[in-house]
C-alpha cells in the first residue's frame, strides 16, 4: 500500500492509477457501447459524443484542483505551483496551466483532423470503418504520448536548458505553419507508405474492417498474411500523430513542465479526436484562419520562455498564458467563420 502513495513524477502512484483507470472506462465506453457495431456515424450523433469529450475534458480540471489543492504540491517541477502559498492559490494555478494546454492541444488537433481526412480519402475508407482505424490509433497515441511525456519530463528535470530547446523548436515550427500554410501533404509519394508497400502483402481492396486477412499467395497457392489498405490507413494516421506529437508535447512542456498536468491535457484533449474528425472533417476548411492563430499561439508559447526569464521573474503568470492562448484562438475561430460564410452560404443553396 505503500507503494500507491509514492510520489511519481511528483504525483502519487494512485492518482495516476485512478487517471488511468477513468481513461480507460471512457474507451471501453466508447467501443463498446456507443460504437459496438461498425456504422456511419451521423452529424447528430458525432456532435453529442464531441460535446460529451469536451464535457469530460473540462471537468478534470475539477479533479486537476481538488487533486492540487489536497496534496502539497510543492515538490512540483512547475515554479507556479510550487511557489503557492495557500492551496487554493496552488489548485487554480494548476487548473490554468492544465486548461491552456488542454486548448492548445485541443487547437492542435484540429490541424491533426485535416490531414486524417485526406488520408482516409487517399484509401478510400467509408465513414462506418472510420471509426474503428481513429479508435486503435488513439490506443497508440496514448502510448506513444506516454513514452514521449515521460521522457520529456526526465529531460526538464535533468537539464534546464532542454526548455529553451523547446522554445526554439515551437517559434520554427509557427513560422514555418504561417509560411507554409497552404502546402498540402503528398500522400502517394509519402515514404512510409512506399516502405510498407514494398515490404508488405497489400490486398487490392479493403475487406470490410480488418487489417489483416488470410488469403492465398499467387505464387505459391498457400494461405497467407495479408496486410488490407485500412491497415496501412491505420499506420499513416500513427505517423500522423507522431508528426503532431514533436509539435505538441514541446507546446505543453512551455507551458508547465508539470507532468502529470502534461500528461492529463494531452490524452482528454485526444480521447475527443474521433467525434471531433467526424464533427468537423467535412467543414474543416471553414477554419482555415485558426491555423493562423495557432502558429501565433506557438510563437507566443516558445517566446515566453525567454520573456519569463527578462521580465516575469522566472515565469510567465498562469492566468496572462491562458489569457492569452484562449483570445488568440478564439478570435481565430471567429474570423475564420467571418471570412469563410459566403461559401458556407453557397454551399447550402446548392
């Protein structure tokens, strides 16, 4: 029992257990009952599941300030935190912190949600068979998210100067978003998918929802292992992510390089990804402005690493950063509907 109330990565173990054990109550939720039987998923029903994510994911900052405001916090990596005096003061900076990133990762895969659909048109994969690639590599993104965190929390902790590496990757990363904001993904020349075409039995056609089936071998006439497009679907949309991933965890880290409020924005900000793509992949383009807002808010993220140290005595105040963060993507949101309702508008009269 002892082992449970162990500080890890400056939470205890149980807390990170109970974390675990909720996300995986809202899988198991999710495929089990809502999607039990491969379907189309409608706008009705993708907008309720979007609503019921978002709903979870802002709740935990519920459990984010009862969880601070109980335990001392004050071995927390995060100088915020651990500066506190009171524990109210403590909880709701925690809270801050745990909802900018929650919104920039949430923002973020908005960005994520354009390149899975060209994707699933490249194979041409139907909508009932979305749903089942996008639930597997959401399994792989927790892991990979995971191991990526982990790592980057060991990184902070042991080399100060790891953070300013992530401030200058996420300022290149917003100028090269603004620069290159209309280029689009060459998916057919994408090296991966050469790699595996070359190196795996690949089956014409898609065989309902599987990624592998046995069939025989032209060659030989014996029953084999083939690979099916919407398994070679599933892994593009892993690399997807993984792309994401070295844009988004040096984002999170900028903010707080408290683990667990890293770890914690990132999965309920991904958890909602499925409803999210199935709500918005076929209005993406009327956000077309937010990827503005986005690559500002990454600039603004890196640069107030080095504005901390010159003018904020170490660090940024929680609430200017959310502030901040959640103006600039909303005016992003609003202006991109501005300028995009004449087409939205011709779109509904044909």
């Amino acid at each position: 029992m002892d082992f449970l109330f162990t500080a890890w990565l400056g939470m205890p173990v149980w807390i990170w257990l109970a974390f675990i054990a909720v996300v995986l109550a809202i899988l198991a939720f999710d495929l089990g009952v809502m999607n039990r039987e491969a379907h189309e998923i409608g706008v009705r029903e993708c907008l309720n599941m979007s609503a019921l994510y978002i709903g979870l994911g802002l709740a935990w900052a519920g459990a984010v300030y009862w969880i601070y405001y109980t335990y001392s916090g004050t071995s927390s990596v995060d100088p915020q935190i651990a500066a506190a005096t009171e524990p109210g003061e403590r909880a709701w900076t925690a809270v801050q912190l745990y909802t900018t990133g929650y919104l920039v990762e949430k923002t973020l895969a908005l960005d994520n949600v354009f390149i899975i659909s060209m994707i699933f048109t490249y194979f041409a994969v139907p909508r009932e068979y979305q749903h089942r690639v996008l639930f597997w590599g959401i399994l792989g993104v927790i892991v990979l998210r995971a191991v990526m965190i982990g790592l980057g929390a060991a990184l902070v902790m042991e080399f100060a100067w790891v953070m300013y590496l992530f401030a200058v990757i996420l300022i290149a990363t917003g100028v090269k978003m603004i620069v290159m904001m209309d280029s689009k993904p060459d998916i057919e020349n994408n090296p991966v998918l050469k790699f595996l075409r070359k190196r795996l039995r690949v089956t014409e056609q898609l065989h309902g929802q599987a990624f592998l089936v046995r069939q025989p071998d032209p060659r030989t006439g014996k029953t084999v292992l083939w690979a099916t497009p919407l398994f070679l679907c599933l892994v593009l949309v892993e690399i997807a992510d993984l792309v994401f991933a070295i844009d988004s965890v040096p984002a999170i880290f900028a903010i707080t390089p408290d683990a667990f409020i890293v770890y914690t924005s990132n999965i309920f900000a991904i958890l909602g990804l499925r409803a999210l793509y199935f709500a918005l992949a076929a209005v993406v383009h009327r956000f077309h402005y937010l990827k503005y807002a986005l690559a500002i808010v990454l600039i603004f993220i890196g640069a107030k690493i080095f504005l901390g140290d010159w003018l904020f005595d170490g660090k940024v105040p929680a609430a200017l950063s959310l502030s901040v963060t959640a103006g600039l993507l909303a005016g992003g949101i609003l202006f991109s509907l501005w300028k995009t309702r004449r087409g939205a508008a011709n779109t509904e009269e044909r």
